[in-house]
C-alpha cells in the first residue's frame, strides 16, 4: 500500500513550539536529494526525536539502536545478492552426519543450487550445514544468531561475506521470510516448528507474500505426516482455520520433489503486490482468452467486485524493471490465500497461457513490499 506521511509527529512538535519537520527535511535534501523516500526518511528521524523528548528507557533506547543498526547492516550485505531467487531452509541444527535427514538436506542443497536457487540458512549446524554445503559458497546465505551454545557458524559460510550475524531473533527472523522466495521445512525442534506455524500465519494473514513452503522428510518418515494429521484433525476439523488453508503448503520426500514445486511454483507467477484496492499478479506469460473466461466464474470468491483483467505495463511506481511482464489485476477479497495459491497453480499451467512455450528462468524478484 502507498505509505501515507503521520503528520501527526509534525504537529506534535509544533505543539511545542519547535519546527523540526522542516530542518530534518532539509538535512535530508543534502544526503538523499530527490529520492521518493524523503517521507519515510523524515518519519523515521521524527520518531527517534520524540523517543529522545520522552527519554524514558535506556534499555529501549538500546534496542532501537542495535535493530536499527542490524537491519541497515542486513539491507547493504544483501544488496549484493538483489536479483537472486532465494529458498529459505529451516531444519535442526542437532541433525548428525549420518542421519538420512542430513543426507537429504545436502542433496536439497545441491539441486537448489543446480536450479540457480540460492540457499539461506541459520547458518548453524545439522540441516543448516548440509544444505550449505550441498549449494556451496556462493549459493549460500547464512543468518547466524549469537547464544550461548550452537551460536557457530558452520564450515561453508564462517568467516565470509556471505554471513550475517544477529543479536536479536526478531530481527533475523523477518530476513529469513522477507528474503525468501520459497521455504523448506525439513524436521527439526521446537525452533523449527516456531519458524513453520510463523511463516504459515503470515501468509495465511496476508502480511507476507504468496511463496511456496515445503515440507521435506526423508522416504517413511513421520515427521511432518504426523504434524500435518494434528493440523487436519484439530484445526481443520474445528474450523480454526480455513481448508484451503491447506494448500498453502506441500509434504515431498526427496529433494527432486522440493525443487521442482518451487520451479513450478515460478514457471509463470513471477511476483505479486497491493496497488491501493488491487491486487496485481505479475507473470512472465499473458493467460489465453479461454483460460481467463474460465476464471472469472471458477475463482469469483476470490474478487469482491469486477472482474480479473489481465493489461501490460503501467508505470506502477518503482517498477520498469517489470515492464516486460503482463498483470493479472483484481480486487482481492484479501482473506483466502489458500484459494488464491490455488490460483497461482492454475496460471502455472502452460496448457492456460496465450503462447505456450517453455517456461523462461525465473527472473529477479522485486523487494517486500510494505502492506
């Protein structure tokens, strides 16, 4: 959604007498001149002059400033990989070597990696360290956090430009999703099945996009079968969540598997954003007349009013490098994702697009829009 200035922190300080929005505007016009985030530049220096005014807390003082410092750091680190189609892996880091899990993570690791799929982990060991060392350095992103014990890094990221290291969860946590164009859940402890049922939730709740989530387990395993079953059993069953919901996420048993979900996943859907009330599809090939006919009545639910319609470029803002993509445009009813995956899976099929043709790489993804 566009970001709407808060006047309110201009006119809390001239309540007081003291114009700071101005001369902060004007500080800002010497480092960053012309650049269309002035606004949220300005609301950011307003909101740390005000926490200043109040001058409460050292200890929140102290936490604003190590966030801050950590997501700058985060921001100008993974500039260098921008462009880059990344897959988020979640696994225990008490995986040993000779598990067939490990085995399995690193094989993961390897065809993410064939598949021009960079690979970010928690940097840690067991999973983490097989599916690192199956993708290689420089397929590799490890986002290490800093404990008391399992706090090192494993073998294939330590001590490179390709680690990031966290003081604080919350913050690493949202690089591990707002990076992510797909995530593999392989089984793991009560870390992974905290990152499992978070990024569900945002995705179910629309606050992160639409990417593929994966569970992998190795042939016979129970792991996620046993989760998946207390899911249908318990929150499905009594309408704690929707059954749709369910489609949000996928079990597979090899790694061939995972791969090939996330490449299906991207072989048309490129990306997605909100422009105001709309909700926008981008993809690499225009759907047939036939196909979108079809839409119209298959996924109504989905729209709260109109109809999908399907345009080329149209100057969005901080978009040109998307021109050569074709929008799929609706007023999404904002609350079915599940339905909405459903959809994605239906303009992925070659069989519905105008020209079929071999689906092209998958290109760059734009970055996480705010909502």
């Amino acid at each position: 959604m566009p970001y709407v200035p808060n006047d309110l922190l201009s006119r809390h300080f001239q309540s007081g007498g003291i114009d700071l929005a101005s001369k902060v505007e004007e500080q800002l016009n010497l480092v960053a001149p012309n650049s269309p985030n002035l606004p949220l530049y300005r609301d950011m220096m307003l909101t740390v002059l005000r926490m200043a005014q109040d001058d409460r807390n050292r200890w929140n003082a102290k936490i604003t400033l190590q966030a801050l410092r950590e997501l700058d750091n985060a921001f100008r680190v993974l500039e260098q990989f921008r462009g880059r189609r990344k897959v988020t892996v979640f696994g225990s880091a008490r995986t040993p070597v000779e598990h067939p899990m490990y085995a399995l993570a690193r094989e993961l690791g390897m065809k993410l990696a064939a598949s021009d799929l960079m690979v970010i982990t928690g940097a840690g060991g067991g999973i983490m360290a097989a599916a690192h060392e199956g993708a290689g350095l420089d397929y590799s992103l490890g986002f290490n956090i800093t404990l008391p014990f399992e706090q090192h890094a494993n073998a294939t990221v330590d001590g490179t430009g390709n680690l990031l290291p966290f003081h604080f969860f919350f913050t690493r946590k949202l690089f591990f999703v707002k990076e992510a164009d797909a995530l593999v859940l392989c089984p793991g402890g009560f870390g992974t099945l905290d990152e499992a049922l978070e990024v569900l939730t945002l995705i179910q709740t629309g606050k992160s996009p639409l990417v593929p989530i994966v569970l992998l387990d190795a042939p016979g395993g129970t792991f996620w079968e046993g989760a998946l079953t207390f899911i249908k059993n318990e929150l499905e069953a009594n309408r704690y969540i929707l059954p749709t919901d369910m489609n949000l996420l996928k079990l597979v048993y090899s790694a061939d598997e995972a791969v090939a979900e996330i490449n299906q996943f991207y072989s048309n859907f490129h990306s997605s954003r909100w422009l105001k009330n709309t909700f926008v599809i981008r993809m690499h090939h225009a759907l047939s007349e036939k196909a979108l006919a079809h839409m119209q009545e298959a996924f109504a639910d989905l729209r709260l009013s109109d109809e999908f319609h399907q345009h080329g470029y149209q100057e969005e803002h901080d978009e040109e490098q998307f021109s050569h993509l074709t929008r799929l445009a609706f007023t999404f009813n904002g609350r079915n994702h599940g339905r909405l995956r459903e959809l994605v899976d239906y303009i992925n099929l070659s069989e519905n697009w105008a020209k079929p043709i071999q689906p092209q790489q998958a290109r760059g993804r734009e970055p996480l829009q705010a909502t």
